[in-house]
C-alpha cells in the first residue's frame, strides 16, 4: 500500500484553508479534552468496531480521533483493517481537506502557466518549471505520449529558483510573443532561452509563481500537481514509471 502524499507542508496554509473548526460543549471529556490541548474538532463521523471518529486538525496538519464505546477514552491516529488498509485518509479528506484541495486547484489555475497540448484535452496537469531545469525537461519527454495523443495538457507554471538568471528566463517566456512555441522550442530541441527585460508585470508573475512553490511546500522541480478523485495530488522531481501513470491518468496511448 502506498500512503498517500501529504500535498501541504505542515504550516501556516494548511490552517488558513481549513473548514471552521465545531465547537460544541456536548462532546465527550476525551474530545473537549483534545481541543484543549489545540486540536480543532470538524466533524464527527462513523468509524468501524464501535468506534465513533473525529476528523481533526493542528498547526502542522490534520489526524483522526476515535472515541471508545465507553465515551471515556479516545485514540488519536490511524485506523488499519486486517489487510492494513488506511480507514482514516477518507474521512479526513471529506471533513478537513476538501476545502483545502478545492482552494489549492484554484490558485493553480489563476497562476501564470504556459500551455502545453491541447487546450481542450480532459485532463489537466500542473508543472512547475525552470527554465534550468534538466529534469523539467526530462519530464516533458516522458508527458509526450499522453500531451500528443491529445489526452492531456500541461500548464508548465514558471518560476525562477534555481540559479540567479532563472527569473529572467522564466520571464522572458512567459512575455514571448507566443509563449507555448518559445517553452517548445526550449524544451523540445533545447534552444536556450535568452534573457530580455520584459515589463514589470511579467516580472511579478514570476515573482507571484515562486511565492506559490514556496507556500505549497514545493523544493525541487519539477514539481507536478494532479488531481486524484477529490484529491490533489503532487509529485516532486522527475515521476517514476508508475507514477507517471497515476500523473497522466492512464497508461500511455
């Protein structure tokens, strides 16, 4: 079984998206006891073995409570079933991260990205992407099956982390007059990308990009962001053959 990727680092975003916590005096001592201790209380819901299960959230990330039949003690951490699976990752997403993940996709689409593919293909896939990224552009050899069988497309969003003319060149393609072909032309047949002065508002896009890598946590690139079901998932660095799978969506065509 493969546990699921935390999407946030443990920090302050993870409390800003987060639901409002419940408040309510009628909880049990072992629950009133737990928000005391700082833990904020978001949902109760039905859990296996008698148990009942509260969806739970703290400063650095979110955890699930279970409740004795007794109502006099409380476990906090993951339910397993007999085969190991994880009982406690759903609950949490319902109750504590969906709002999170519906907001973190949000900024993503109102970042400042270069399309790559079809703008009509189903799935949508999020990269961030120096331009002096080598495995950037690793990764964009890997995506071409899925992007030209029209199957996908990828939003590269560009930042400028790596080396001191990275926010240059990201800039520099994100002000070309036809953004899509210079990124291609850069990551497809390697023509390098040469630094101009663009105008103060493609500036702050990169500027408005780095600030989203850093705040979602993000420390290499590329670092790419999917949706998984309800989730949103995110692999940093160069995906592996399986989970470039789970990326694209499917198998390659």
């Amino acid at each position: 079984m493969r546990l699921p990727t935390p999407l946030l680092p443990l920090g302050a975003l993870t409390l800003a998206m987060a639901p409002p916590a419940l408040a309510d005096e009628d909880w049990p001592a072992p629950i009133q006891s737990l928000q005391a201790q700082g833990l904020e209380i978001h949902a109760e819901f039905e859990a296996p073995g008698g148990l009942t299960g509260y969806a739970a959230s703290y400063p650095t990330g979110e955890v699930a409570i279970y409740l004795t039949p007794d109502g006099e003690h409380a476990i906090v951490g993951t339910l397993v079933d007999a085969e190991g699976n994880d009982l406690s990752e759903a609950a949490l997403d319902e109750h504590v991260r969906a709002a999170e993940f519906a907001e973190v996709w949000e900024r993503l689409e109102q970042s400042h990205w270069i399309l790559d593919g079809d703008a009509e293909a189903p799935r949508v896939v999020y990269t961030f992407t120096d331009a002096n990224c080598p495995y950037c552009r690793q990764f964009w050899e890997a995506a071409r099956p899925w992007v030209e069988a029209g199957e996908v497309q990828l939003r590269h969003i560009m930042v400028g982390i790596l080396t001191s003319n990275s926010p240059a060149k990201a800039a520099t393609l994100l002000g070309a007059e036809d953004p899509a072909a210079a990124l291609h032309a850069h990551s497809d047949s390697g023509e390098e990308v040469i630094p101009a002065a663009q105008a103060r508002d493609i500036e702050e896009q990169v500027h408005t990009n780095n600030q989203l890598f850093e705040e979602l946590g993000m420390v290499a690139t590329p670092s790419t962001l999917f949706r998984d079901g309800d989730r949103v998932d995110r692999v940093q660095g160069v995906p592996s053959d399986e989970r470039m799978v789970e990326v694209m969506g499917g198998e390659a065509p």
